[in-house]
C-alpha cells in the first residue's frame, strides 16, 4: 500500500474463500463513494501471493461472496453485464477523444448537459450497461453520449386497438397526424392511406423499438388483419436525452418516453401502464386548486410533467413496446439555451483528463464573486440545499406527495453567478403519493391512483424517498465537491443535517425524524438488484429493488473525533491521582510499537473468554489496522507511570455492533477495558475508570456512556455501578446476553464531584 503513495485503503474480507483485497484510496468518503487508486490488489491467504485484480476478478469474488445469501445469482449474466459496461464506456470516451466533444464548460444548455453524462451516475456499478443492441452501429447511433440522431417511426392504427389519455383535455394523436402528414410529399402513398382510414390513430414510435415491434407474433398478426400499417421514418431530428429512451427536438412541443427493450444497466425500459397512468395523474392533480396552490408555494421546484399517454391492445392483451408517455418540452426554442444542467452530469468525475465540470463551476463562480474556493463551494451548497431540502419537505407533509428525487430526475437551473436558481423534476414513473393524506388528494381527483397503484404507506415511502433524495443526490453533490478538493465532506454533512433539523418540529409524517436521528436507513441495494438479476421496471410496486441497512450519514454531526480518530502522535489524556500516588496518561495505540506485546495480553487467561481475540498475531495486525481508521472504534494505550498497563477502546454504538441491540442515540458512546496485570495491587482499576470516564465526558458531544458487560461477569457488574452507571436491562448480542447499563454525566459527576472540574479544564484546553 505504501509503495502506491496512499497508505489509506479498503480491506474486502474474502477469506472464507482464500482471499482478501485491497484497494488504496485517492479519497475517502464520508459520503460512501470512495476513489480508488490502483493497481487493487487480492492476496491468497494459503500462499501469501499477491497480484493486481481487475474489475472481472473483482466481480467474481463479490459473486462469491453474495451467493451465501443469494444463490440465486447468474455468475455469467452478471459478468457480461459487467464487461459490456466497461466496453461501452470505453467506446464513448473514443468518441469525445475523436470529436473533442467537452463535457465540462462552465455554461451548457439542457440537451448538451443531458449528452455529457459520459460516466454515468456515481451510485450504479454497471452504469453504462446498455445489451439488446445489435451492434457498434446501433449502439452509437441510439446513444446520448454520441448525441444520437434519428427519426420517428409512424404507426397507423385501428383506433379500438388504441388507448390514450391526455390531461389537456385533447387526443395527442391527433397532433401527430398533423406532423406527419406535414413531412410526407403531398403525393405519398401514406397520405391516401390516412385518408382512407380517417378516424385511424397515427402513432410515432422510437425507431429500434419499431424494428422491434414488426418482429412480434401479435404485431404480424395486426398487421396481416389490417389492424395496423406501418409508415417508416419520417419528420423532424430527435436525439436522447440522458434517459436513452427519451428523445428531444428543440422545436417540438413535446418529448416523448418510449418502451426500449434495451437493458439499460439492469432493466428493460419498457413503460409499465401503472407508470403510464402515474404521469396523467400528476399532471391532472397539478391542474387543480391544490396543485396551483402548490406551484405558487414552492416556485423553487417545477415539475415537468408527462400530461398524455398511448398503449395499444390486441386480442385484450398490451403490447408494452408501444407504451409511450409524453412529456411536456420545456425546453423549446429559447429555453433550450438556458443555463440547466442535469445534476449527475454536474456531479461527473473527471473525464480524459479534464478537470471535472464541478470544479470549473464552482473555480468561476468565485472569481465571479471574488471569494475563497472553499468558501464558495459551501455556500453553494446551502443554496441547494435551501431550494430542495425545504420544498421536498414541505410537499410531503402538506400536499403528501414524495418523488424519486435522483440526479437523473433532477435538472439544476443555474443564476449568472452559477449558483442554483431552480430546480426541476421529470420522471412520470417516480411519483408517489402517501396514505396519510390519500383522503384530502381523492377530494381534489376522485379516480387517483386507481390505475397507477401511486397511493402508499409512509413506510413504503421512507426508504425510496431517503435512497434518492438523500444517499443518490445530496450524498452525491457532497461527493463530487469532497473528491475534488472543493469542501470538506463532514462540514457539508453537517449542513445537511441541520437543513433537515430545522423541519423537525413542523414534519407530520415522522420522515425528518426517520432522516436524522435513524441509526441506520434502508437504502436501495444497486449491485445486489444486479447480481440477483430484477428488473426494477417489472418488478412489483412494493418491492421493486432490494433494499439494505446502510449507517446514517448525518449521524456525523455527534461524531466525536477526540475519542474515536484522536490525533495518533499525542498524549490524548494524562491525570495524576495523589492518594495512590500514580500518573495515568493515555495514547493511541500504535500497531509497529504495540502489536507484539497486546497480543501477549489478549492470550493471557483472564483475557481469553472475554476478549475471545487470542488467534495468531498476523490476524490481530489486520484487526487493528482495520480498527484505526474506522469510524465505530479506536484503540488506546493506558500508561500507568509509563509502562503499558491495559487497553481501552472507546465505541460510538451509531456503528459499533451494539448500537443494533437498543434504541442507540448518536451521542451515546462506550468503551471497552482491559487491564493485564492480575496482581490488585497493579490493575488500579477504579482509578483506570475513573480516567476512562472523564476521557468521554470531557467531550461536550456526549450525552451518556453505556456499558453492555456479559451478564455472568459479576464483578464487572459491580465495577460500573461504584463509577454511576444504572442497569438498563438483560440485551441479546450474537455473542453474548449483556447487561445494558447507562451513565449520564450528571449521575457521574454526582459521584465524583472532582471529575467535574478536571472536565471542565480538558474542555477549555480543548481535550
């Protein structure tokens, strides 16, 4: 790792099957998205081999790994998927280096930004998966990153084979016949066909999915009845949006979302007529008072909405490839120059080279405003954070509408000093509404939800809400300004929490609570949704991905860095105690200079069945090199007069184990105590905890220490109870059944009236 020059890294623990990884880090994220350097390296535990691992290997282990849970997983499935990412990836970077197209000017409007997403979004591991195209050709032709051009193909079709639906109040298909009709040669064949079915419905249709359609079993058979007729490619340039499926024109009224069965990442794009029904719905509910009164409420916040809709039946079945939603093109004309950029485009690491799009714009926009770097980034962000944070928050409480808030949903509208100014939302398929407030909305719109399943419970709600809003964009903004060196990612952290915070009180629905003081949410599962192969599009309402514990960021701003990532090279606490006439002083544990002799300690027999960490000293060398850069524990020598008498390591139960078996609170924390002499008249054990309690309380950021000692150890029981600790209750770890106990600094410093002072000058020196 040293030889790398970035001593920080991962360790990936494949032991159970030979193996373990390393991968050094150029960043380490508070956020979760770490940067790796490499060569990443896998060492075989039998042999003691090391060698460089690609992604393929990687992936392999990972396979490994998750088939325990999930044998389920289609090994080779995943690899292709995993190798077509890559080989596509590399085949657009070829093409910017080819054409010099840049993805990363200060200023660029809304279809330039939506074409720049070269590496796609930071949370997906396979994120440039794109397998159904036959070939380079296509693949290049039907892409955004190759700003793909093509035009419509055009249907004609039974209008009792047809259902559409539009929320202006007029049949979408009608203004298609005018369009096509339009670009057709006043002497085509396909003008005396329309006029000779003129109650006929003219449908446009992505030009792969047509091809795609003419080869069904049913569409032969439609047309081989007469129930449809296919007119070719006609009219005006469309070109993808960063969605692929969704294609644009600058003149045209309207975007258009078609079924694409392509597998982008994991899914078919195929819209689903629940999702159909969604868009039509939010458009109507917009249209009433509640959705004016919306609008005018939270101007920062425009949905683009997908107002109409067209699906065709045959022999009472859809044919899910003609499922188009149409959006409105709020970008047309003029608007189409504004100064909007998609956010996972903004938040793109760096590409060929070139600096980031992030860093150009927030490197200008101080020059703009004549102001540290630094200090700019963080003002930024609060200007987001203020025209998200507030508005999603309020929608959901008081209009109970939540939405899948991610950075490819999400378009930044930027001022002329590149700060945010707006935001907009377009995806007609991440609507939800919640169950609280399903009354009040079915007063407004009667028949909503009865054809989109949109109305859920709160719980349902949470997750997907936290996923998106919270791990995807505002994790992934506070990644992209902590990777480059913009901002530090824990004071942005802290930011967020504190947006959050102040809609604490006023929050009905219990989702700020859940956001901040949740020891962990369930967040969506990107690379398990892969492995065990469902496809997000098709997969039920209620359980469309798969979902996991994943620690709570915010969780950060009661961080106690004094106990938990001391400063390695100083004293961290001293005190001398006159009756016994002993000096105490703590420091961290250093692995070259301690390894050797903890280790002896940890296999004396006192030790053995409480600490249970007597093995070999190579597998205790990688439990401290893991635990010092960690964020749940740290490891600290205790010097009695100087010589190394026992071990402490203080916990933050937010992510220590133990957290999970109680209603943890993030500024509870514990520590853990081993004394190796025996002989009493060496161990000073009160003293030793009485240090140990003046050491956590010392920390304004505490607000109780626990203790969770094994029911059967009886004198421990004792000994916390003599510092102030309460028992709590009998708790069930893996490992143990413990005695959860808890001690308030008041209850401590009512005992040890003395501590207090002594807490009290390690706060003014800064302890």
């Amino acid at each position: 790792m040293e030889l790398t020059g970035h001593q920080l890294h991962l360790r990936f623990d494949f032991s159970e099957f030979g193996f373990e990884v390393f991968a050094p880090l150029k960043h380490y994220a508070e956020s979760g998205r770490h940067v790796f350097h490499f060569p990443v390296i896998s060492r075989e535990l039998a042999t003691d081999e090391i060698k460089p691992i690609d992604a393929l290997r990687f992936m392999e282990l990972i396979i490994l790994f998750a088939s325990a849970e999930f044998p389920e997983i289609n090994a080779e499935l995943v690899k292709s998927r995993l190798l077509n990412s890559i080989e596509n990836l590399t085949k657009y970077q070829e093409y910017f280096n080819r054409t010099g197209k840049l993805v990363n000017r200060v200023k660029m409007n809304f279809i330039e930004t939506e074409q720049s997403l070269a590496l796609g979004h930071s949370s997906h591991p396979l994120t440039k998966g794109r397998m159904g195209f036959k070939n380079e050709e296509e693949l290049l032709r039907y892409s955004p990153e190759t700003a793909g051009q093509f035009q419509l193909a055009y249907f004609l079709i039974a209008p009792n084979q047809v259902i559409e639906k539009n929320a202006e109040g007029f049949d979408i298909t009608d203004t298609f016949k005018a369009e096509l009709l339009q670009a057709v040669p006043a002497d085509h064949q396909i003008k005396s066909l329309i006029d000779q079915y003129p109650d006929w419905k003219v449908l446009p249709m992505h030009p792969w999915e047509a091809e795609y359609l003419l080869a069904l079993p049913e569409v032969k058979a439609m047309e081989k009845e007469g129930l449809l007729y296919s007119l070719g490619n006609w009219g005006a340039i469309y070109t993808p949006t960063s969605s692929v499926r969704t294609v644009y024109n600058r003149e045209s009224e309207w975007m258009y979302k078609f079924s694409l069965h392509v597998k982008i990442t994991n899914s078919e794009r195929v819209n689903l007529t629940r999702e159909l029904h969604r868009g039509y719905d939010v458009s109507r509910l917009l249209k009433t008072d509640l959705g004016k009164t919306l609008k005018k409420e939270f101007p920062e916040l425009e949905f683009v909405t997908d107002p109409a809709f067209f699906s065709i039946t045959y022999q009472g079945k859809f044919i899910d490839g003609f499922n188009t939603s149409i959006r409105h093109n709020v970008f047309k004309d003029e608007a189409a120059d504004k100064n909007v950029t998609l956010l996972a485009a903004l938040c793109q690491d760096s590409l060929l080279g070139e600096k980031p799009r992030m860093v150009n714009v927030i490197q200008h926009a101080a020059k703009l405003k004549n102001k540290p770097v630094d200090q700019v980034a963080i003002n930024w962000f609060k200007q987001y954070l203020h025209i998200c944070v507030g508005p999603i928050v309020g929608i959901l409480n008081k209009y109970g509408m939540a939405f899948e808030f991610h950075q490819q949903n999400v378009l930044v509208e930027m001022d002329s000093q590149n700060f945010p100014a707006k935001l907009y939302f377009r995806d007609n398929q991440g609507f939800f509404f919640r169950a609280g407030k399903a009354e009040e909305l079915l007063s407004y719109l009667p028949d909503l939800a009865q054809e989109s399943g949109s109305i859920v419970p709160e719980a349902l709600i949470f997750p997907k809400l936290t996923y998106y809003l919270l791990i995807n964009n505002l994790l992934g903004i506070v990644n992209a300004l902590g990777c480059n060196g913009l901002a530090d990612e824990r004071t942005l952290i802290d930011l967020i929490y504190l947006e959050f915070k102040q809609f604490e009180e006023s929050d009905t629905t219990g989702f700020v609570d859940y956001v901040i003081n949740s020891r962990s949410w369930e967040v969506k599962g990107n690379l398990l949704t892969n492995l065990i192969n469902i496809d997000e599009a098709s997969a039920p309402i209620d359980n469309p991905a798969i979902y996991r514990a994943y620690p709570n960021p915010l969780n950060k701003y009661f961080f106690c860095d004094n106990l938990i990532k001391p400063k390695i090279d100083e004293v961290i606490y001293s005190r001398y105690f006159p009756k016994e006439d002993i000096t105490i002083s703590l420091r961290s544990f250093d692995v070259d200079r301690d390894l050797e002799m903890v280790h002896d300690w940890f296999n004396q027999e006192h030790a053995k069945p409480i600490w249970k960490m007597d093995g070999p000293i190579k597998e205790l060398e990688t439990f401290y090199r893991t635990l010092i850069p960690s964020d749940h524990s740290h490891s600290i020598i205790g010097e009695i007069n100087g010589e190394p008498t026992f071990t402490i390591e203080p916990y933050w139960p937010m992510r220590d184990t133990v957290g999970a078996y109680y209603e943890a609170s993030a500024t509870d924390y514990g520590a853990h105590l081993l004394i190796a002499p025996t002989d009493k008249n060496k161990k000073y054990s009160f003293c030793i905890g009485q240090m140990i309690m003046d050491m956590v309380f010392m920390n304004p950021v505490v607000g109780k220490c626990i203790g969770e000692a094994a029911v059967e150890s009886r004198a421990m029981h004792i000994f916390v109870t003599r510092l102030g600790f309460k028992f709590q209750r009998v708790i069930k770890m893996p490992t143990k059944d413990a005695n959860l106990t808890f001690c308030y600094r008041e209850w401590y410093w009512e005992k040890f009236p003395e501590s207090k002072d002594v807490a009290l000058m390690g706060q003014v020196a800064g302890v």
